[in-house]
C-alpha cells in the first residue's frame, strides 16, 4: 500500500512539474541523433577569413569523435560542426583565425520563463544574438586555455512562440565546433502550482494512514 501511494504521489509532483515548466530539450544541439547526423534544430555557415579558403552553409552536424579535451555533456547535449570531423580544407590547430562561423538555431517556447543557456565553443566566441537583441562576449573564456573550452552561461527571456539565436564564432579551421545546452527556469506562479500539487495531495496521505 505504501508503495502504491509513493509512485502515485511521485506522478502526481512529476506531473504538476511538467505542467509547470516548459521542456527546451530540443534545441539542445545535437539532442536525439546518432553521431555524424544532421541536427534538423541547428544550421551553419562558415567562411574563410582570406580568398583561399572555403565558405559554405548547411545544417550542423554532430561530432563523429570529439576531441578529448571537450567536456562531455551527453545526455543532454553535443557537439555540432559544419561537418562530422568538425575540420574544414586549410584548417590547422594553430589557434589563428581563420575561418568565420555563424550557428543558427530556432525553437519554440510554451511559456516566457527565463531558460538558462550554457555554451561551450571552439575556438573563439564573440558574440550572439537572441531575437534580434546582440551580446557581445570575451571571445575567450578564462582562463584562456583553447584545449579546454570553458562552458559560459547566459540567461535568456523567450517570447511565447518562435525564438531564434544565433552565434557568431571565429576558429583556426580545425575541430572548430559548438555546443549549447538549455535548462528552464521555473518562474514563481511555476513553483506555486507545484506547490499547491504536493500540497493538495496531504489529505490523500492522511486518510491512507487511518486506514
């Protein structure tokens, strides 16, 4: 019996979170496919800082092997790249710009709560821009150790609906790649709902005790 009550009183506070707070799982990049697909949330377009080098535009893709030194966030999100081997023709791992790098994502959002948006980059992140509004940032994170891409966290406000970001980076041409991941933040009329669901379910464990 009290194992019955615990897994209905769990669903139950599962159930009002849910209801409470908007899921932003798919625009984490490279969220729910295999290694070397295309993320259909997340496109690129890229360009060589001089004439001999390559430009193009696609979506992303995720990283086949990441390198080592990137910090592993899977589950919940993954490196991308302009291809699987995040390298493009002319790319060294000198840390000289060389190539341009514009990351696009679009997502749609249920509720206007403030998201927290955590990016990890390779090589340098200079800015980004969140429906129509640019932040510029420090296109190193300290303390500056390329090998080692630091994750930088950022609070966002979306519009109900539509929302569209965009990064823009610079990279040396090899293992040049992104990672965004994002966590919703609860707003208080959110928390008082749920709340008001634990509350709500005192009664139920009362009666079950004098039984």
């Amino acid at each position: 019996m009290r194992k019955s009550l615990v897994a209905r009183t769990s669903s139950v506070a599962l159930g009002c979170f849910l209801a409470a707070s908007p899921l932003f799982a798919q625009a984490n990049t490279g969220a729910g496919i295999p290694p070397g697909a295309s993320d259909p949330n997340w496109s690129v377009s890229w360009a060589g800082i001089n004439s001999s080098l390559s430009s193009g535009s696609g979506q992303a893709v995720e990283v086949a092997s990441p390198p080592g030194a990137w910090v592993n966030t899977a589950p919940n999100s993954f490196w991308v790249s302009t291809n699987s081997s995040a390298s493009l023709p002319g790319g060294t791992g000198d840390n000289v710009e060389r190539y341009n790098y514009v990351w696009t994502g679009d997502f749609n959002s249920t509720s206007t709560s403030p998201i927290q948006m955590t990016v990890w980059t390779d090589n340098f992140f200079h800015s980004f821009t969140f429906n129509g509004v640019t932040t510029t940032v420090a296109p190193v994170a300290s303390p500056g150790d390329y090998n080692q891409p630091t994750g930088r966290i950022f609070m966002l406000d979306p519009h109900a609906g539509e929302n569209t970001l965009a990064f823009s980076t610079t990279g040396d041409g090899q293992t040049d790649a992104i990672n965004v991941s994002f966590t919703s933040t609860p707003e208080p009329s959110s928390m008082a709902l749920l709340g008001t669901g634990l509350i709500g379910l005192v009664p139920m464990i009362r009666r079950k005790r004098k039984v």
